[in-house]
C-alpha cells in the first residue's frame, strides 16, 4: 500500500485482517480489512476518527494501532497539539460495537506514562494473563535528545499499573545516524521467546529494525531479561532497491502456520527536503524465515514487483522503427535511459534497405522503474569524416549501441557504425569505441580492431577477475559469435570464435541465478546459451519469443535483445516487427517495417530460461548504487 507508514496488521478470529496506518497528511486515523494481506490494499477504507481543530490532538496524528482487548476494539495512537505539534503524547479511541470500521469510537484521552516529554508509538501485549505497554518516550531527565523504549504492566486498557522500565535506549553507531533513536516496539512470541523488535536512527535511508529477545518465562519488566541484538535484523537493501525499513507489525497466514512481517520502506535513497514530511513510506509485507536456533530471520527487504508495463513498451514518435534497444541508469537524470537504433521506417520513398541505414541512436527515458517510456530526442554522436561516406559525416549510419561505465565514471559506447547509407549489405561495417560524460554527448571516437572489418552488436561486460570482455557478431564467419578482452575498454585482445553453431547476431551476455547467460537473436525467437565460465557454452533447445505473443504489436518473433537483472529478477528488453504476421512478413511497407519495443520477465528453473510474454510483466527497475 503506497504512502501508507508504520503499518499494523492483526488477524482477528473472525478471520479477517484489520489494518491501519500513518496517512501522510497526518490528520486522521483510517482502518480497513480483507480476508487476505494481498486484499488490503483494495479494501474500503473507513475514516474513524479526525484530529482535533485546536488543543490536544490536534496534530500529527501517528502510528495507530488497533487491539481487540475483552471485547472491546481499542486504538492507540500518537498526536500533537494544533497549538504545540511537537507536544507528542499517547491516545487511547474505544468501541464497543463489533464492528470497528463503523464504531461509534469514543475518545478516552491520554494514556498517562509517568511523566510528561515526547512519547509516541504505543503498543500493547499479553502473555502468560498479564497485559503489557510497550511504548516510546524521551527520558524523564529531558538533558538527552533522543528517544528509548519502555515496558510497564497494565491494569486495564486505558491505563498502567507500574512504573516504567527502560528496556533499550540507541547505543550502537547504526542507531545513531541521523538522530539517536529507538522507537515502535513490536512483539513477536514464538519458540519459548519473546522478540521484541524496534525501529532506529533517522526516518530516511539509515532507518532500521533492532531487536531483543527475552525468555517467554522470564520476568519481562526486567531489563536484564533481555538481550540486545549487536546489529539491525533488517536494514537498507540498494541491491533490492529498499530504503529505510522499520516500524513493523507481526501477523501470520490464515492457517497461522506462516509468519508475516509487515513494515514500511521508500523504494528510493535520496530523499529531497525532510524525510518527516516526504509521504513515500509504503507498506509491505514479507514471509519470516526461521532459524534452526528458533530464532527470526528476517532477511532483506524484498523488491517490489512494480508496475505492469506498457504494451508496446515504447515507439518512436518521429521514425517509428525502435530497434536493438540498451537500457541503462542516468544518475544525473534519476532515469532509467532506453538507447535504440532509430530506424526510418515510416520514411517515404526508401528503397529496400537503405531504410534501415541512415539511422540515428534514439533515447527514451522511464521515470516509473521501466513501466512506461518518453521520448527523449536523439544521442549527440560525433563521428570523423571518414565514417560519414565520402567524408559527409551526416550520412553515416548507427546501429545496436552498448553502453557500460567504466571505473573512470565515464561513459562507453560501442557502436556499429557504417561509412554511409546503401540498398545492399556489402559494405564494411566497424563497432566504434566513444565515450561521454552525461549519456548525451558522445565524443572520441576510436574504431575498434577486431575479428574482420565486418563486425556488429557488441555486448560489453565486466569480468569478476577484473577486466571486460566484448561479444560481437562476425559476419564474415557465417555470422558467428566472437569475443575479445580488454583491461582499459579500449584496447581489444582477440579471443576468437565462442559460439558458432548456428548463425545469429546481438548477443546479449548477462551473469543471473548463478550461470552466465548468452541470448542472440537468431531470426526464429532468440538463441539461448549457458555458461559455467562464461568461455564454454552450451545451448538450450528452445528458443525464446518464436511462437507469437497475444498482446498489441507482440503477435510476432521477438529480436535483438537486451537483459537488465535488478532486484534478482531479469528483465528481456526486445523489439518486434508487429506488421509481419503470418503471410504479410515478406511485405515491404511502413507497416511491416516499423518496429516497437516489448519488455518480459525472464524466469529460469533447471537451468532452462523461459518468458511468458502473454502474462502481464510487472516491471521495478532498481537503480544501481
């Protein structure tokens, strides 16, 4: 659920989910239920109460919590004066009636600590016939700027029995950044154990979960009951693409055999302004793991699925012919960046062929994790005469980019270019090395030495040993695959053939799932090769994208492609010709030449790779860090 914080999740035993949250206006409380966790996010949701116009809680309404306690619905929450917002303090709501989305709710007034600071996030617990308060709260000397956690007895729902106990206050580096925190106690009970864990530091990308664990027999109200875990049992994932996870609840699976943490986090680092006042704090759910210890193991916050991306995924505005395309992340931009040879195919008057020279090199942009795509304009590519065709640099034609970072920061790009516009193929075609500074303009120009003066779609990677490795196509070996190395993305070694079995070109070489992976487009769908070693392949039997796909523009193969993994998922970037269905294919009109851009989620189980391009791909570019 987006721009839903410090979620809480119980399962009651009319076995329906009740949920509520910190909405980011801060200015009411909202509960909603579903028969099941993935239904939340669709259910009504019914507004029970709204903060006060002046006096108290009359502001930064926070972190409600709803309990079922002696058959009576209760919700504790945190809010501020109109006239003092940073006045924090405890609240309690009540009703009576069954039905806590309807009410009547009654306000019962502060939930008194035992002395009067900055206390929010209240929680509460029973074990063993005794109810507990597990709350946040400044210390009663008022001299430390930061917030601890503390436990006491309860009498009754509206109130404590005992004095305070300070169970943990921030301690280690990694609850100190930012603020000194420890806020929102959650309480797990599970294998003769009670896990209480708690969120640290500031609200932005160093918010983390901690974590004490205490004897289920044990005496609770004594600190030294508990022990402090050293390190977060759940922090930051760039690899993920999750940012500041905290403020948690427990909950299970209907059946109550699965546990389910339940928390919010940002799917972006930097956050611009106050990280108080940004509203992206979603909330999300994920399954606990179990230790042979018994203990919780929470993991890492998992990606998010994403949005379901457009189909197609993109078409050239101007040309038409989106072809061969390359995605990358543009840090300035704070963009995903899709580079494409921008074919000329709804161009007037072109013969056969020459249609698909005089291309440019297309940029489109996803501000959306790769779901949709904007038109952006065309690479600035500075080419010497001698590769424009009679030294006229315009005539020039580029094709099938391929972009990598090199440990300068600057920017490289292989590109086959070739030295003018022609209506055959029997003309030198080069991969020429550039670089840039911006993604934009793409400058020094080297061509690149390699097998034959007839090379194309280069795929550039880093080794794990150091170095990079290039696979291009040979054209002149009958169209096979061939490789070469280099330690400064300059100067290339030759390495010779490496896949030669059938003819193909655009390889695409990604490490996924504990393999190194090859995917070339051979005309019929796109080859698929597995490698150990990435020297030694073997190819897999089926080709991916043959058999036509049902959605808009995919009714036919798929070609040349590109492979992003984030987030542990794998992302097939691919473009089609949707005008050359079954009996029109060796037709030669703006419809059958145009081309558009589709995107699948590659999955991948006995080492076999497979794509479902008629499933609904849910696409979350992960930015790299």
């Amino acid at each position: 659920m987006k721009q839903r914080a410090d979620p809480h999740v119980t399962l009651q035993p009319d076995g329906w989910y009740y949920y509520t949250a910190t909405v980011p206006e801060y200015d009411r409380i909202e509960v909603r239920r579903a028969r099941s966790l993935d239904d939340l996010g669709k259910a009504e949701v019914h507004t029970v109460w709204r903060k006060h116009d002046k006096g108290e809680m009359g502001a930064h309404i926070w972190a409600p919590e709803l309990h079922r306690i002696d058959g009576k619905w209760y919700i504790y929450f945190t809010a501020g004066r109109a006239d003092a917002i940073w006045e924090i303090r405890l609240y309690v709501l009540e009703c009576e009636s069954g039905d806590p989305l309807r009410g009547p709710w009654k306000e019962r007034g502060q939930l008194k600590t035992g002395w009067e600071s900055f206390a929010l996030d209240a929680t509460t617990f029973a074990l063993n016939d005794k109810r507990y308060l597990l709350w946040t709260q400044r210390p009663k000397d008022g001299g430390r700027k930061q917030t601890d956690i503390y436990i006491a007895p309860m009498d009754t729902p509206l109130s404590i029995s005992g004095p305070a106990v300070l169970l943990t206050e921030p301690e280690y580096d990694w609850e100190k950044a930012g603020h000194a925190v420890n806020e929102a106690p959650a309480v797990l009970v599970k294998n003769g154990r009670v896990f209480m864990t708690y969120s640290a530091s500031a609200t932005d990308a160093n918010y983390a979960l901690g974590m004490l664990t205490a004897p289920v027999g044990a005496n609770l109200l004594d600190r030294k009951s508990w022990t402090k875990s050293p390190r977060p049992v759940l922090a930051s994932s760039a690899v993920n693409g999750q940012y500041g996870p905290g403020h948690n609840s427990f909950t299970t699976t209907p059946d109550g055999k699965t546990d389910i943490l339940v928390y919010h986090a940002r799917n972006y680092r930097d956050i611009v302004g106050e990280p108080l006042r940004n509203p992206d704090r979603h909330t999300r759910a994920q399954v606990i793991g179990w230790r042979a210890d018994g203990t919780p193991d929470f993991g890492a916050p998992v990606p998010d699925k994403g949005e379901v991306a457009a189909k197609p995924l993109f078409r050239d505005p101007l040309t038409d012919g989106a072809a061969d395309p390359v995605v990358v992340w543009n840090p300035e931009r704070k963009r995903w960046w899709m580079f494409y040879t921008a074919r000329r195919a709804n161009t007037p008057g072109l013969p056969a062929i020459a249609w698909v020279h005089g291309t440019r090199i297309g940029i489109a942009e996803s501000a959306d994790h790769g779901a949709t795509w904007q038109y952006v304009g065309n690479a600035d590519i500075e080419l010497p005469p001698e590769f424009g065709g009679e030294g006229r640099q315009g005539e020039s034609t580029h094709w099938a980019p391929d972009i990598v970072r090199g440990p300068d920061g600057k920017w490289h790009m292989y590109l086959t270019v070739v030295p003018g516009v022609f209506t055959d193929w029997k003309h030198p075609r080069r991969i020429v090395h550039l670089t840039s500074n911006d993604l934009r303009a793409w400058r020094d120009a080297q061509p690149l030495k390699l097998a034959t003066d007839s090379v194309i779609d280069a795929a550039v990677v880093a080794l794990p040993g150091g170095g990079w490795r290039m696979w291009y196509n040979n054209e002149l070996d009958r169209k096979s695959i061939w490789a070469a190395d280099s330690t400064d993305l300059r100067t290339w070694t030759l390495k010779g053939k490496v896949v030669g079995d059938q003819a193909g070109e655009g390889p695409k070489v990604f490490q996924w799932r504990g393999a190194w992976w090859m995917i070339t487009d051979v005309w019929r769908g796109l080859g698929v090769y597995r490698s150990d070693d990435a020297v030694t392949w073997k190819r897999q039997a089926n080709n991916l994208l043959q058999a036509p796909g049902k959605g808009l523009d995919d009714g036919v193969i798929g070609g040349h492609p590109d492979v992003v993994v984030s987030g542990g998922r794998a992302f097939l970037f691919y473009f089609t010709h949707p005008g050359r269905t079954a009996g029109t294919e060796k037709l030669d009109g703006p419809e059958q030449r145009r081309s558009s851009i589709q995107v699948v989620e590659l999955k991948e189980e006995g080492g076999i790779l497979s794509a479902d391009r008629d499933t609904a791909t849910r696409i979350n570019l992960i930015p790299p860090q």
